[in-house]
C-alpha cells in the first residue's frame, strides 16, 4: 500500500497535520511505503492529482470562509481517485469547518475515491497571531495520530465502508464577514502592502505566494489575486508584508475577539 500524505499548505499547518495523519498509518502498517504530494505552489499543480488502486490519501486542506478554497476548486477537478481509499482533512483557524469537509469528501467521492473516515482539526488562522496561536499543538498531534491508528486497524479489519461525515447539503454558503452594524464586509479584493523601509527584498515572499500573484521584482506589488493565505506575512523575515484595510482589519479583530475559546480536533470511521 502507498500511503500519500497530499496538501495545499500556504502556512504549515495543514501540512502539519496531514503529515501526522499518513505517518501514523504508514507505522501502523508495517507493509507500506509513504510519500508526499504538496500542491501548494503553482509549479506543484502542473500535475493533475491521480491516484491508484492501493493507493491511501489523506488529502488535507484549509478552509476558507467555512468551505474549500474557491481559487483551488479548478485544479481540485483534475483529483481521479480509481478506487483509492480517501481521507479527507479540513483545517480551520477555530471558527468552524462549516460545509468545508463534506465538501472535500464529495469531491474525492466523485473522483472515484473511497472515502472510509475524515477529519478537521485546528491551525493557527491565516489572518492571525493570535486566533489559534501555534496550533496544532502536541495534543493536536497527538488526536491526530490516534486517527491515523484508528483509521489503518479499520483497514486491517478490511472494512472499506463509506464513512458519513458531517455537514449540511441546504447550507452551502461562504461564510460573509461583517462590519459593526451588520453590513457585509468584501475583503476580496483586499491585498498586503509593504513596508519598504523594512523590506529587505529577499523576495521570500514571492516565492512563497501560492498563487504566483507578488511582483518578484517588486515585491511592493500584487498585480495577480490575493487569496488571504497569510504565507507571505507569515514567512516575512522582517515582518514588512502586513494588510491595512479598515474591514479587513474590522474583521480579523472581531474573529480573535469572538473566538478564544479553544476549538478541539474531531474525527469520523
């Protein structure tokens, strides 16, 4: 069995986790081999994601505005399965998976895979230093290990049976941020600025962008879309990429102000 840990990962967490996941099964069963499949950088999508017979994918994601992210949906249409077994992985910033892992989990069902557990588990949210910080954490981990045992003694028991995970079909919508009196805050258009006293133009940024949208001759610049990832923020030596858009700000303060409370990983077989 080939067991393939597959991720678009703008900020390590998702591949944190998804990486946990597949190791643990591959240790579980002695008899495997494992491998990576990071799609993250445009470079990595050439490739359509194609799968084998014997094949187990654990196929990790985050979730943006409660759902898959909408920019990935064209390359996640090339995902062909041929009877794979499939685990899909949402990670969120502690908010809510909303429709992200049903969602993901019918895509890799359409695409001929076998969808036999999931799961969602928390990141350090893409907008923030705060919401989430430093997750997963060990026991993050740790609950994802356990899912990866539970998931490889459900295959040694041969029990490929379509697991049902939850998620509500009539409520598909993008979660619609809003401003103080509950108007609806577009931060789609939003995109970094730089700091150019600070930047010491390393172009890490650049070559960081999952979307291949900074200027890498001028890294001051997005000409292409910005997808809200944090990668280029996050990954800034010298912390010069920032944003400074009014809602934008509004709302990344009132989700670290909402939710502190801490969210825990949950898993379905």
């Amino acid at each position: 069995m080939n067991i393939i840990g597959a991720y678009f990962s703008p900020t390590g967490t998702t591949k944190k986790i998804t990486w946990t996941v597949a190791e643990a099964i591959h240790q579980s069963l002695k008899e495997s081999i494992i491998s990576r499949r990071d799609f993250t950088l445009p470079q990595a999508r050439q490739a359509p994601l194609e799968f084998l017979v014997g094949d187990i994918v654990v196929l990790g994601m985050p979730v943006y505005a409660g759902r898959v992210p909408n920019l990935l949906l064209p390359y996640l249409s090339s995902l062909a399965g041929s009877g794979a077994i499939g685990l899909p992985i949402a990670v969120y910033g502690n908010r809510h998976f909303d429709y992200a892992l049903i969602e993901l989990s019918d895509m890799m069902k359409q695409a001929g895979l076998r969808v036999i557990g999931g799961g969602a588990f928390i990141g350090e949210h893409s907008f923030s230093k705060v919401l989430a910080k430093d997750r997963p954490d060990d026991n993050d981990l740790a609950i994802a290990r356990r899912f990866g045992e539970a998931i490889a003694e459900k295959i040694r028991r041969n029990d490929l049976s379509h697991v049902k995970l939850p998620g509500d079909e009539n409520d598909q919508a993008y979660y619609q941020p809003k401003a103080q009196a509950g108007d609806p805050i577009d931060i789609r258009p939003v995109k970094p600025v730089t700091d150019k006293v600070r930047c010491i133009d390393c172009r890490l940024c650049a070559k960081r962008c999952p979307l291949g949208s900074i200027d890498f001759e001028d890294v001051s610049k997005t000409p292409g879309i910005c997808m809200k990832c944090g990668s280029c923020i996050k990954g800034c030596p010298t912390q010069a990429k920032f944003f400074n858009d009014p809602g934008y700000l509004y709302h990344k303060t009132n989700l670290e102000e909402t939710y502190t409370a801490r969210k825990e990983p949950v898993y379905f077989l």
